[in-house]
C-alpha cells in the first residue's frame, strides 16, 4: 500500500533561518558612530568654553559670556548623544526600525544630509524591513 503524503501546513517550518543581515546595517552603524563622535566633539567644545580653555570673550560671541555658550553646547552635545548611544545597542524588533528610521531623519537636519538621504533610500527597503520582522 502507498502512503498519503503528509497534509500541507500553512504555517512555515520552524526551522527557517532568520533573515540574512542587509548591507545598509553596516552602514548604518558606521553612522551612528560618526554621530556619536560629532556630539561628543560639540559636548567637548561646550567643556572647552565652560572652562576657558579657548581665548574667547563676550564680543567674539555676540555678547554672550563664554561660560554660558559652554553650558549650551555641553548640553546640546549630551542631549543629541543619548539617542544615537541607545541606538548602537538596541534589540531587533518591529519598534526599533521605527527608532532608527528617526535617527536617520534627525540627521537630515544638518550637514550630515548626505549621509542621511542614501541610509533613508535603503532603510526602507523590503529586506530591512523584513530583517526587523516589520510587517508593514
């Protein structure tokens, strides 16, 4: 006697491979890390004025005293660091695309636009989004 064949799951096996890693992650990384030093050299620059380490004085600055452009800077430069530190580390879920698809926009905002518009192109590609388990 011949045997049926198995009956057909609709469910895939659970033996799948997780998406291969799409080559924009690389970038993406590489990224984060730039942003990370540009913030910690603001932050640094921000120290420097609070400390008076750099010859400036109120004129050089529109009249601004040196050590409260320090404090700005320094926490301007702290503020923006966080997020981009936090983003190096997060886990692969469907909320943390969302997440870096705002680290890449927040980075359109400045000089760092021609870095921003190709990781943005390939960020939302099918495959990240897929690498992610984002469903929509």
């Amino acid at each position: 006697m011949e045997s049926a064949p198995p009956p057909h799951s609709p469910l895939p096996p659970s033996n799948t491979a997780s998406p291969e890693t799409p080559g924009v992650i690389l970038w993406y990384k590489v990224y984060l890390i730039v942003m990370c030093l540009m913030f910690i050299c603001v932050a640094g620059l921000g120290a420097a004025l609070m400390t008076g380490l750099f010859p400036v004085t109120a004129e050089d600055l529109d009249g601004m005293p040196p050590q409260f452009m320090g404090i700005i800077y320094t926490g301007i430069g702290v503020a923006i660091l966080i997020p981009y530190v936090v983003a190096l580390f997060l886990p692969r879920r469907q909320w943390t695309w969302i997440y870096h698809l705002v680290m890449i926009c927040i980075g359109m905002t400045g000089c760092t636009i021609i870095a921003s518009i190709p990781l943005l192109i390939f960020w939302i590609k099918p495959e990240v989004k897929d690498y992610y388990k984002r469903r929509f």
